[in-house]
C-alpha cells in the first residue's frame, strides 16, 4: 500500500487530500497539520467570519469526520519537525515517524514581525490563522474599540473596514504614500485611500511608527512623536513563507520553495504548493508566489495529479477578491508584469463601479473590476488570449467586452 503525506492545514492541502481521493486513489493519506482544526480557507477571517457575518462552515473546508469516512488519517496539533527525501521520511514532533511514497509540502506563510519597542505587548497582534480572527472579533464585535493597525495591506485594509464597520476608532498606518500601491500601483491604491476616509478610517501614510507604548498591555503608538491611543494594535506588514522544513531538507529554496510547473521540488517525490511554493508559470516564464486564496485552491489539485502520476501543470491565472465597506472587487492576473503596464480605466472611477486593466505592449496582463459584476471570466479570457487590443474600445463602456475577444 503505497502512503502519501500532506503537511499543513490550509486550502492547498486540503483540495489536495479531497483531490487524490476524487481521482481514484486508494492508498494511505496522512495529513499533518499544527493547528488544531482540519483545514479551513483564511479570506473569512479578515471580512466575514471576523464581523460574525458568515460561520465556521464558511471556514472549514471539510469537517473532521470527513476524513475519516475517507480512510484519511488527520493530524491536527502535530507539527513535522523534519523531513528526509533521502529516505522518503518526516519525523513528527510526538517522535512519530512517517514514511512516504510521495509528499506535499503545504505548510503556508508566517505573519511578518516589526522591529518595534513594545511589539511583545499583550494586546498587539497579527491576524493569520483561525484562533487569530476568533480572538480579534472577540475584542471588536461589540465596538467601541480603538484599533491601531499598522501596515496598509489587503489585511490591514481589510480588518480596518470590518473593524469600522462593528463601530470601532480605526486608525490605519503605513510608511509608503500610497496604500496597497504595492499591490495595485498608486493610481488604484488612492481608491481605496478615498474609500477609507470617507468612512472615517484614519488613514496616514508616510509615517514612521516608532514604538507601541504600554506596560502591562498595548496602550498606544508612537507615530512620528505623536501618542496614539489604542486598546488594540494589528501589525499587518506581510507574510514569509514557512520554508524552515524544506531548506533543512536541503531543497532549493529563492522566496519560498522552487517547484517546476507541475509543483515537484527539487527533492524527488516531494511537492509543494499554497503560499509556501514559489513555482514556475509556464504562461509567464517565470517563477511566480502567490499568497491568494485562488492559488492554493488551484495548486492543490494540480499536486495531487502529479503526485499520482497524471499529466498536471498549475497554468492559472492569479486571481484575489476583496470586500470593503460598499467595495467589492475581483482582481485576475500576473503580478510582476503590472509595474510597468499601463493602466487602462473602463467605467465610472469616482462613483467606483469600473473595470482598470493593465496593458503591456498592448497586450492585458491583468484586469481588476470593481462593484462591476459577470465579468472576470472574460477579463481572463482576455488576459490568456495575449492579443493586442484596441485601447480606445477597452477604455470605452459602450463597447461590450467580449466582442474584444472575438476580435483578438
């Protein structure tokens, strides 16, 4: 009986375990996950499970009994401490040890800590894992809080609207001009500036913050000399990928674990996928990580067929969403090909109901619409077609989208 082995606890290893199963498998799955629930998708956990809108089972991709009834052996609380591709082994921290045929490496990303004086303060916190957002939402559900986040990431900005949204003082902080101008470019990044202030976010960028100030909790942050009250302080300044297992495995590792497009590692019989895996986007030629939702419910899938031996390449196309205040967005496309693009604005910017493409060499690289709904498989399809388009119809509202396609 041949085993294979899942490490983590998120969207990737859980498609992938529900994957192998769907495709016939009927050898041993054990699924090793530190945390303490099976695994569970992380979106709710800044947006609705955080303001008590959606429930667990908006979380929880499938409940532990489940596994079981798929002959699945779930290992929650129990961490790998080491992994041998030599061997074809990974010792548990009970001292357990698991031989393999094949093995995933899922094991996400880890929140980024800052430097700062008081950031060991009860009461400052990061927001990754489920425990996280049932902590926070037990401190702002009721209101009246005053929330200090600093970092203006889609988390930030994304707990900062919930938080707003329950009746919280929200105050946002970011060193750069623009929020999530990394992400979108500056252009785009001043939309959800303005969204933010008009529902009374204390948003301030080019800031230095200094140190959170306190003595048995977080009571404020320092702010370029300024005191600024705060029962509660979110550091929200990105994520590393969690590579400890696999550099000491001795894999090839450049911002997270190097895969080929099939998501095999540079270890035989040892595969990666999810926020960890930087893998190789045979569309863009190049290595591309991705931290998304989308990415790892896609890869999954794809390390699984491969795993078993079936024809699997991880082609799709980046794809986020994101809900703030009366904005709802879906954003398609490749990253590192948008610094350079030309923005291209289709719709009704200061009323935020648009579409923005980013165009390079005439060609869309990305598309991201706003409040504009039924449109995203035809943004990708325009994205994956690598066509020139006309700028002029892009950019005009009159000209319906998919006659675009038929023209590329």
């Amino acid at each position: 009986m041949t085993h294979i082995v899942i490490i983590g606890g998120g969207v990737a290893a859980g498609t992938a375990a529900k994957t192998l199963r769907k495709e016939g498998y009927d050898g041993d799955v054990t699924i090793v996950s530190e945390e303490a629930h099976p695994p569970y998708q992380r979106p709710p956990l800044s947006k609705g499970y955080l303001a008590g809108k959606e429930g667990m089972d908006a979380v929880i991709l499938q409940p532990t009994e489940w596994y079981a009834e798929q002959g699945m052996d779930l290992r929650t609380s129990t961490r790998a401490v080491s992994l041998d591709p030599t061997a074809h082994e990974v010792v548990l921290d009970d001292d357990s040890i698991l031989g393999y045929d094949s093995v995933l490496l899922a094991t996400g990303a880890s929140p980024r800590s800052l430097p700062l004086e008081g950031a060991e303060l009860p009461g400052v916190r990061t927001l990754r894992r489920l425990d996280d957002s049932d902590d926070l939402a037990a401190q702002l559900r009721a209101g009246g809080r005053r929330l200090v986040i600093i970092g203006s990431g889609w988390i930030g900005m994304e707990v900062g609207a919930t938080a707003r949204d329950l009746g919280n003082e929200v105050t946002v902080l970011e060193r750069d001009p623009v929020p999530l101008a990394l992400a979108l470019g500056d252009e785009m990044g001043e939309v959800f500036r303005a969204l933010h202030l008009e529902h009374g976010v204390d948003l301030r960028t080019s800031v230095n913050v200094e140190r959170i100030t306190g003595s048995e909790s977080a009571e404020g942050v320092v702010v370029d000399g300024e005191v600024l009250p705060a029962d509660i302080v979110l550091i929200g300044v990105g994520a590393a990928p969690n590579t400890t297992l696999a550099e000491n495995a001795g894999l090839r590792i450049h911002n997270g674990i190097l895969t080929d497009s099939s998501l095999r590692t540079s270890a035989p019989d040892v595969y990666a996928a999810g926020d960890v895996a930087n893998a190789y986007h045979p569309v863009i030629q190049r290595h591309l990580r991705s931290e998304h939702w989308a990415n790892a419910l896609h890869a999954g899938p794809v390390a699984a067929r491969a795993m078993l031996g079936m024809p699997a390449s991880f082609v799709d196309i980046p794809y986020f969403y994101t809900d703030q205040f009366d904005l709802s967005m879906e954003l398609s496309g490749y990253a590192p090909l948008m610094a350079d693009a030309r923005l291209v604005v289709r719709g009704d910017r200061e009323g935020r109901e648009f579409i923005a493409f980013w165009v390079d060499r005439g060609r869309i690289v990305a598309g991201m619409n706003v409040n504009v709904w039924k449109v995203n498989k035809t943004v990708q399809a325009l994205i994956r077609s690598g066509s020139i388009v006309d700028i002029d119809r892009l950019r005009d509202p009159s000209t319906p989208l998919e006659s675009l396609l038929e023209a590329a």
